[in-house]
C-alpha cells in the first residue's frame, strides 16, 4: 500500500522560519514539498523520530564563493555540514563567467587573491565549458549536488570580457562599454542569475596585488548595469565597499536602488580604523528601508578572523629567513626541525624588521592573537591573548605560539579576530544581528581555503547567540532560525523556501540542540591539484534533508544528491501566494 507521505518528521520542536515560538509537531513531505504540519496520522515511506530534537528549516547562506568547486564537485562542503541547502555564489564581483579563454588566467589570479583559491587548484578544477555566463549556468545545470546553488553575475568577469585590458586596468567605461554591458547582464537575468555583485574595496586584489577591475568603476557604469537588470524585471544586487567617504557611497547605493527599483545587499562589519561607522550606515539602512527601498546589510555573526599555522599561508615565523630554510619541507620534517632545539633556538632568538604590511606585521599581533583549541571561542577575552599568557608566565609569546603549532604534530592554530572586534567583544555583532534591516551572511563558503574558515557561520549562529554566549545578550531560536532561513532567502528572492509550511520546498534540519557544536578547523587535502584547504565540521545534526530527502545523517553524507542550480529568483507556493 501507497504511504501517504514520502517522508514524516515525528515529534520534534518545530522552530517554523516565520519567528513564531516552537511548537511540537511532526512534518509531513510529499514530492519534495511539505505537505503538513501538526499530528500527522499518515504513514511515511521514511521516518524519523525527531522527539527531543530541533526541526527547523534548511539554512540559506546567501554569501559564498563555491563558482568553481560547483564545476567539479557536487558537495558544497563545508555549507552543507552546517545544515545549509541552499547557497548563492558569485558574490563580491569575483567569478568565471562570461571569460574568453584568453582571461581564464586573469580570471584565475583575481579569485586566487581575493579569495585564497590557489592558481593550480583553479586551473586543474575548472573545465572552462563554456564562454558566456548562460553557458556557465547551463554546465552547472547539468550537475547535481547536496544544495541548491544560485549564482550571481560577477562585475569583474563582465567588466574584462567587454572592456578586455582597459577593464582591467580599471579604466572608465565608454558609453559604448555601459550598453554592452547592460545587455548581457539582462541577458543573465533572463538565463537564471539570482543577480549581479561588485567589489570596491581596495582588500580584493590579484594574487600579483593589482586591485580588482572593478574598484573604480563609475555609478554610470554601476546604474547601467542596474537598468539591464530592470529590464529583465528580476535580480538583485550585492556590494562590498570600503565606505572611505560613507555620505557619498551611501548615497550612491540608495540612487542605484531608487533609479533601477532592484534590491541591494551590502557587506557590513565593524572595522578596526573606524569602530562606529558601522553605526552610520546602519541609520541610513533604516531611513531607506522606511523610504520604501529593498535594502539590507549582510552582517557576520563572529569576528572575521585569520588563522595562522604550520599548514597554512602565513604563520607568525613566515618571513623569518631561518624559518625559510625548512619552509618548503613536509609538514613532519618541518616539526622535527622546530623540535630540535639548536634550530629552535635560532628561529626564536632571530630579529626580523617590522613590516607595515599585513603579511609581515599581523602574524606576530601577539595583542590581539588567540590560541585556537579544540572547542573553538569566538568571543575570548583579553586576557587570553598570546602576549597576554606571555606576560603571566613571563615567556616570550613568541614561544608560546611556536609551542601550539607544534602540538597535535604540528597541526595547532593561531587565531587573529581583524573584523567585528574592535572592541574586544561581540556587542557591535549583536547590534548588527537586532537590526530590522540585517541579515546573517559573509560566510565566504568555498573560499579563503587557507587563512579563514566562516563557512560554519550557520552553526556558531546556533551554539552562540541563541544558547552558550555569556558575555552579553542572546537571541532567541526563533529569531535566529528566521533570519538565516526566511530573511535570507528572501533577500536574494528565493520566497519557496526558509520555512516550514504547507507548499513550501522540503529542506529540512533536524538538529540535538544541546549535543551541537563546532569541531575545532582542519585543514584537508582533497582539492584539485592536491590543492589543502580548511574545513571545520559540526556535531549534532541528526539529520539534513533536501527537497524531501535526506543528504546527511549525523554529519555523514548520503547518496542523495537532489540539489540543482537556481535559474534566479523562486516564487512563493501558490496557495500562499495568492493569500
């Protein structure tokens, strides 16, 4: 006999995606959409016994960098160990297409800059099977993956494909550029681009330090790409900037909203050099909003923050020239050497010039470095500081740090908070997090492979805010599950997803709330060429389900690969639409 549902989750703590508070339910799925709520008497092909346990709905992180890992692999991991089904990529202006084979290297060293993605990874990885950006969709629509993936429209690849070496020489755009520009970003609209992003942050640099292409471009060129977008009716936009002149960068954005009528979402962060004018846009954010303008900021909810180890890119003896000898070594030839204790003695005791570059001066931040262990805190506190430790134990930090690198055979990490944590403290965060017009992003999945690992942002948004933090108030479960599932979903116009309701797509978590937690970052070796990169895993998701069927069982990955490419924004269910 035919069972009633394909799927029935029994007996858990409901936490819905609408803000509602919890109620105990079961979830019934048919044809991978929820089909009901509430005591179901219906048999289920597959059950699971969810009593005691989270059901919430699947997580959308709406900032990654998976453009290239899509093309040749079908798990969106780290994203998908976090509960997250949905991920939207192509965001800061970095991307593949439209690309003519003779910028793929351009390309290649633009994403290995801004985004920690080596040269050989890349150009192993990517099977460059296409030229224009409907193509691009159209090879990632022949895949299959454990998450649904949208992709957006990246500046810098639209910027050289019609400009060439003027674009990316940052020259201004002719009128002639803007046109042709235009039509091929409504033509991507047209062929499924969840929207268009940009970079004009002077961070985002080629891996040979030239700033990204599109840096300077003009409101002229910004507005009418907007206007492309406009005449497709459909996508919207992302910004990341360094908001140097904040009045005339605000004001900029807000015209690019009103003339174009598209919604924009920015990156937003509290920065060392300028502590509160995180506030100052956060006003603006709200003026427009009560203006009528769809307008949000993405926030993060832990400090932005380097890592430093033996294993990756930089670690606080990297321009040593004693160091440099044995840096080229496997990792175990590395160790045995900083074990023996005449090389040992003069790496420390070597004196290297300051340097103001980032490279050569923050890897021996020893004020504000913390030793990562193996249950990571995001919010330590100043007197677990490296030279905080070096001053009660009267060693040199120097020392210290060298010693935790070395524990786990040579695995142990420094940790560096540079953003969201000027204050020694996540109150800005917070502040972010409460705002009626932010929602929870910057995860960066699929990038920084060997510096920064947020892809678990989703899980510390769990673990801290809504249960462990102390320094500070919390968020409720609800609201924390409604602004990564529903607000974030519809930021980028996905209203099919992010909450559990009748119509709505079946992505699914069901999660041991008082067993979840972050493992401590590793770093693995499973890209192209070899290529390592870090990962951090996560304890306590029973199970993560996609469009109706389970993709995860306790962290451990199914057979079952029913993600798909987004072709742009999603509907609503009918029924639910038309109420």
């Amino acid at each position: 006999m035919e069972k009633a549902f394909d799927l029935v989750v029994r007996g858990g703590t409901v936490v819905d995606g609408t803000g509602a508070p919890p109620i105990e339910a079961d979830v019934g799925v048919k044809d991978g959409r929820i089909a009901a709520v509430g005591r179901i008497a219906g048999a289920g092909a597959e059950e699971i016994d969810a009593r005691g346990k989270l059901v919430t709905p699947g997580f959308v992180d709406i900032h990654t960098h998976y453009d290239g890992q899509a093309t040749w692999d079908q798990r969106m991991q780290p994203s998908s160990w976090h509960g997250v089904t949905t991920v939207v990529m192509g965001n800061c202006g970095v991307g593949f297409a439209p690309c003519r084979g003779e910028d793929h290297d351009r390309l290649i060293r633009l994403m290995e800059g801004v985004e920690d993605i080596p040269f050989p990874v890349l150009s192993q990885g990517l099977p460059w099977n296409w030229e224009s950006y409907p193509e691009y969709l159209d090879s990632l629509a022949r895949r299959a993956f454990d998450v649904d993936i949208g992709s957006q429209l990246p500046h810098a690849a639209l910027r050289v494909f019609v400009m060439g070496e003027r674009g990316a020489n940052r020259e201004p755009a002719t009128e002639a550029d803007i046109h042709a520009m235009a039509a091929i970003a409504k033509r991507a609209m047209e062929a499924g681009a969840i929207g268009f992003a940009t970079s004009r942050t002077l961070n985002h640099r080629t891996s040979d330090g030239q700033p990204t292409p599109t840096l300077t471009a003009g409101e002229d060129e910004l507005t009418g790409i907007a206007m492309g977008m406009a005449a497709a009716g459909r996508g919207v936009l992302q910004v990341v900037s360094d908001f140097q002149d904040p009045e005339a960068e605000w004001a900029m954005l807000r015209r690019l909203v009103e003339t174009s009528g598209r919604p924009l979402s920015f990156s937003l962060l509290q920065s060392p050099k300028a502590p509160r004018s995180y506030q100052f846009l956060l006003e603006r954010l709200r003026a427009a909003n009560l203006d009528g303008l769809q307008m949000r900021a993405q926030v993060a909810s832990r400090p932005v923050g380097i890592l430093f180890g033996l294993e990756l890119t930089l670690n606080p003896f990297s321009q040593h020239a004693v160091y440099r000898e044995i840096a080229g070594r496997p990792l175990a030839e590395r160790v045995a050497a900083l074990r023996d204790p005449s090389f040992r003695a003069r790496l420390l005791g070597e004196e290297i010039e300051a340097q103001r570059s980032f490279a050569g001066s923050q890897p021996r931040n020893w004020a504000g470095m913390f030793l990562m262990g193996e249950d990571p805190d995001y919010e330590p506190t100043a007197d677990q500081t490296v030279a905080a430790m070096a001053e009660r134990t009267g060693r040199d930090p120097a020392e210290i740090a060298l010693d935790h690198m070395l524990s786990h055979d040579g695995r142990g990490m420094l940790y560096l908070p540079f953003l969201n944590y000027a204050d020694g403290n996540l109150d800005p965060a917070y502040e972010m997090l409460t705002h009626p017009d932010c929602v929870p992003g910057l995860s960066d999945g699929g990038a920084h492979v060997g510096m920064i690992c947020d892809g678990s942002f989703p899980t510390t948004n769990l673990v801290h805010w809504t249960r462990d933090r102390t320094r500070g108030p919390k968020l409720s479960i609800e609201r924390m599950i409604k602004a990564q599932c529903r607000d974030t979903a519809e930021t980028v116009g996905l209203f099919d997803r992010g909450v559990i309701q009748a119509g709505y797509r079946a992505d699914l978590n069901v999660i041991d709330y008082g067993r979840l937690k972050l493992k401590a970052p590793e770093v693995a070796h499973d890209l192209p060429a070899g290529g390592r990169r870090l990962i951090q895993r996560a304890e306590g998701y029973t199970a993560t389900i996609l469009a109706g069927q389970v993709t995860y069982r306790d962290g451990t990955p199914t057979d079952a690969l029913p993600g798909r490419l987004l072709r742009g924004g999603q509907a609503a269910p009918v029924r639910l639409a038309a109420e």
